[in-house]
C-alpha cells in the first residue's frame, strides 16, 4: 500500500476536514490538450488508446503535469462492458460510438452475460494498475462505470441517440426485458468496479449520463434503482481504506433526495443548480461534486476565478464538496484556462477551510 | 367575433371548470403526418411553407382534421424574428436552421432592431387571419414566439449547437452585449405576439427551449426575466376575451416556483417531472400544460392508455390542466398512435371534471 501524498479528494468525498478545496476535471484527460492528441495519434483510434494500458496511462498522467489537480481518473471509454459482452463497440471517423450487434429483441436480451473482468475486460484493470504505479501515491485514481441505464441507451439504440426511441420503446412496451437487460448489466458494473477497486481504484464513480430523459418515475425504476442495487455490492473499504462512491444523474438535480439515498457517499451535479440549494437538500447524507458550467473555461481567466468565487461562496464553509466542471471538459477550451480554474478553486477555497 | 364552440382549452388554462381535460400535441402538425409531408412537398422548402399563409393554414388544420384535438397551433417557424432582423434564416437539406449572419460582436449587437411586424413579419400574421377564417370557431388557434434566451442562441452561434460555446461565451464574457441583444428582442416578442393576438391568435405560447441549458442564476437573469418583461408587455384582453400566455422552459422545471411568479397564466412541463407533484409546487397561481414523454406514442395504444390514465391521475381532479406531450411529437411516431392518445385524454379524463 503506497500512503496518499494528497489525500484532499478522498478526505472531501468523505466529508472529513480539508485544508482547501479539492478539484479536478470530469474528462481532464481529453482532445482540448495537444499532448493528448498526439498519443491518440500515436495509439490509433480511440478504442485502441483504451485498451494499450501503457498509453491510457500516458494520457490519464497528461493533465497532472500541468495542473495541480487533486485526483486522476482511469482514461477508458463507458461502453466497455457492452463491448465485452459480444455488442461489438466502434468508432465511425468523426462518429459517437456504435454497436455492430445492438439488443433490440427478448432474444438478443438473453444472450447478455456477465463478462470475465480479467479476461475480456483485463486491458482496463491492467491499465489501473499501470497508472496506480506511475502515480505512486500522488493523488488518488478514481474508477469509473457508466450506469446500467446509461450503457441501455447505447446497448438498444446501436449508437447514440437524440429521442431515445428504440430503448423508451423497450422500457413502455416490454419493461420486463428492460429490467432483465438492466439487471445482468448491473450485475457486470458491480464486479468490474469491484476489480478495478481490487487493481487499484481508491474511488468510484457511476456515470448515468441520461438519467436525466426519464420520466420521474421511470428513473427511480429504471436508473437509480440499478445503481443502488451496484451501490450495494461494492467493495467499500480496500486493504484498510474507504473507497468512496459517487453516482452523478446529468440532468437530475429534480431527485437529488433520492440519489442522497441510495447509498453512494458522494452526489455529482450538473451545473444547472445551485450548490448551495443542493446541499440544503441532500443535508450531512452525501458529499456534493461540481458544478461550474464547462463554458465558463471559454470566458478570461478573470471570469473563470469570479465563477469559482461564486460556486464556493454558495456551498459555503465546512468539508464536503470536490470541486469539478457540471460535464465534461470541451474540445476547443484553452488549456491555460483550465489551469486558471485549478489555480482559483485552491487559492478561492482555503478561507471556507478555516 | 366569432364564439369558440369548443373552448375547453382557454378555459382550463384560465383554470374555469370544463367537462373533460382539453388535450393538443406540440408540433401537432408535423412530419408524422403523410398529408404535411405532401403539402410541404407542394410548398418547397420549409420556409417557404411558413411563408405562405394558404398552405401554412392547410398544415396547421390537418391534425384537426384526424384528431379530436382542442386547440390549433400557428404554423411556423420559431426564427422568424431573428430572420425579419436580417440575419437570414436557411436550412440547408437535412440540417436544421442556419443564419448567414450571426450575431457575434458588439457591432453586430448593436445593429438589431425590431422589425415591423405587418411588413416584415406580414406573413405570420397573414396566416394567422387565414386560419382563423378557417377555424370558423371550432377551437381556439395558438400563437407563439421563441423566448429571448432560445432564439439568442440561434442567433449568436448561427445554428443549433450542443455546448453553446458562442452564445454562452458573450453571456459570460459580455454580459451588457448580451443583455442588449435580449433586451431588443424581447421588445420585438412582445410586438409580434400582440400583432398575432390583434391577428386572432386566441391565446400565446413562448417557448423556451433552451432555458434548461443555464445555470439558475443565469436562467432567471438571462431567461426568465426577458419572458417576463414580454408578459407584462402583452395584450391580456382582446375584444372582450381573455388571452392566456403559456411558457414552456424545456428543462426547467426546478425553477417552476420562479416561473409562476412570472404573470404567466400556465406553464409547460416537460416529462421529466411528476405532473402532481408539479401542482402542488405552483399551488393555484397557474395551470399547467403536458406532459407525457412523447417517446411512449412508439409503445402500443394500450400503453399509451395506461400512461395517460397515470398523469392524469397524479394531476388529481379540477381544472387547470391542459393535456400535451412534455416535447414535440416525433416525426416516426404512427399517426393512429397519436389518435389513440388523444382520446384517451378525453375519454380518461371525464371522472376527474365531475
């Protein structure tokens, strides 16, 4: 076991003091830094960086190098598992992701199986240990699933999807397949965080990117239920240490109690809501991660700090919260940006610490 | 003044007693249809449709023509303004709107103006004059603009866009710009709904399809709060008849208390949100409109029953109520699917209106 040097991400999740507050960057390791683009060049497509776990190391390492973030995140696509369960995951040039086979019958519902962790998913548990061991103990690695409802839309749709017609089809018309689809999938979440915790992950986060299309009652039904059932088989402590879990709905802020519910310790926000309104409602039951909206990084840096100004100033004083973007990074932000960012969450954060 | 033989429609939004929950479906007439597609090949392109008030009428009647619905809808675009204000609009094949010259500097800003509204903008209301002629009374025919905010974001990214780099950039980086563009904007609503109420719209709706996508502060700084200044500008009564107005914030619906506040009579709901929990949220300051997941008109009609026996449910019994899809209706949805939907809304709803 390597000591954490910087322990602020794991401290916050699990709403311990901290000396500042700890940030990083939901796709921190992506196209907007040009040493990323040249592995990926290096690597060949984007699924053949994912699964070389020397280079997926390489690039999870990148924005460390210039920002004083305080957590790296395994680099890995969310579409994984679908791919280790026969789906056939691609990237047409220019193109979200795809499935040569998407399940779209009972039938193809039936086929679905729980896939070998170290066999077919082995290039990802290889490349936590890779990057544990190249981190040596800097800042934590967090590990990460997309959520069984998340992973559904790509599973049924074959591809991304702007109405979701084929998988809400399956979820109105044959919900007791949905549900089969849903529970095998939950099933392979659980053990593939649970291996990535055993290869190294300190923390783990389950991305339910479309959450947030569901009617209320069908998320608590078909998306919160599943993660609560993952929530549930997880490995939480590891050789000693907590592992914190964070669940973050996109689009979800309407059900925010529920999430605080559902076991995770720790609640991602898009930046949509107030922080501070947030933590009213979910109280001392779960730490909070966000929020600021990634277009605020296409504002001066002086904006930038004002915004970050703002987020701390409504979560307030006290442990709790890890600063981070509401989604993902874009493509065309100024790095030089991103490091104001990092720079003013430190530098802002301390007072609230006292 | 002709009298409305079938008033359900304003009389729900105005929260009068009605006999059944009145029920219409947004972008009703549509693509799903076989008779738009052949009308809309006769027009042209689909500009040319909105412009021409005889076949703009004939789409707008068609869905009345099939269904029992409760109110027609104004056929037309939701960029007419911006394009009266010479950035030319266009749609390039299978694409969605573009501008030539989108709005991208001070100086650009400073060149909007409010275009006239029977000159530049004499087709909207042409149409709106035709269809009323056509109506003869049968219901009530809606009409509506884009709020500031959702027509902004065309205007300063020069199309649709995912992350709203452009226009979020000038909101962030330039907020007085941006204030100055909405604010010349919401003068021009304000003026083209009242003409298409002195036209013969019955009741108006502004939709607000991209408020969802700001954070709460900017949302009522820079989205809301421009709905507001266009309510309080807007004619409320015209030859002795009430004129509801209807906003409808896609996404919105955390800020729902705020939208009420806002003088509108009713407010649109996107499917997200449980419709009862909705009410009691708003209380008796406004009606509501929506708001099944328009995804469900894919499922059979039996489960297009079911679901819109659910809502109806949780709304409880009492007026207030206006029946629709929580977002436009899909172009590959099954014409006899939406039939089913509506009249199950009707048939469904008669206990609750006793």
């Amino acid at each position: 076991m390597t000591t954490l040097k910087n322990d602020r991400f794991i401290r916050a999740l699990l709403r311990q003091p901290v000396d500042m507050t700890p940030v990083w960057m939901m796709r921190q390791a992506g196209r907007y830094l040009p040493e990323y683009k040249a592995t990926r060049k290096k690597a060949g497509s984007f699924l053949d960086l994912c699964k070389n776990p020397e280079l997926a190391c390489e690039v999870t390492m990148q924005p460390l190098e210039r920002f004083e973030l305080d957590a790296a995140i395994l680099f890995s696509d969310i579409l994984t598992i679908p791919d280790a369960m026969g789906l056939g995951l691609y990237f047409a040039e220019g193109e979200g992701p795809n499935f040569k086979n998407p399940v779209q019958s009972p039938a193809a519902v039936d086929k679905l199986f729980v896939p070998d962790m170290e066999q077919e998913l082995g290039y990802v548990m290889d490349a936590v240990r890779t990057i544990r061991k190249e981190l040596d103990g800097r800042v934590p690695l967090i590990g990460f699933s997309g959520s069984p409802w998340t992973l559904a839309t790509y599973m049924v749709e074959g591809s991304g999807s702007k109405d979701f017609a084929k998988v809400k089809g399956m979820l109105y018309d044959d919900p007791a397949s949905m549900h089969k689809l849903l529970d095998v999938t939950a099933q392979a979440v659980t053990q593939y965080l649970n291996a990535q915790i055993a290869a190294g992950a300190q923390a783990v986060m389950i991305f339910d990117t479309w959450g947030g299309a569901l009617t209320t009652r069908d998320y608590k039904s078909f998306s919160l239920n599943y993660m609560q059932q993952i929530i549930s088989g997880l490995t939480r402590e590891y050789e000693g240490q907590k592992i914190p879990v964070v669940i973050f709905s996109k689009g979800g802020c309407q059900w925010l109690e529920d999430q605080a519910n559902s076991g995770a310790d720790a609640l991602g926000l898009d930046w949509t809501i107030d922080i501070g309104l947030a933590r009213k409602r979910v109280g001392d039951k779960v730490a909070l991660q966000g929020n600021m909206d990634p277009t605020v990084l296409y504002a001066s840096p002086e904006r930038i700090r004002e915004e970050v100004a703002d987020i701390l100033k409504s979560y307030g004083h006290g442990t709790g919260h890890v600063f981070n973007l509401g989604h993902g990074i874009h493509q065309h932000v100024n790095p030089e940006h991103a490091g104001a960012f990092v720079d003013a969450v430190h530098e802002l954060s301390k007072p609230y610490h006292k």
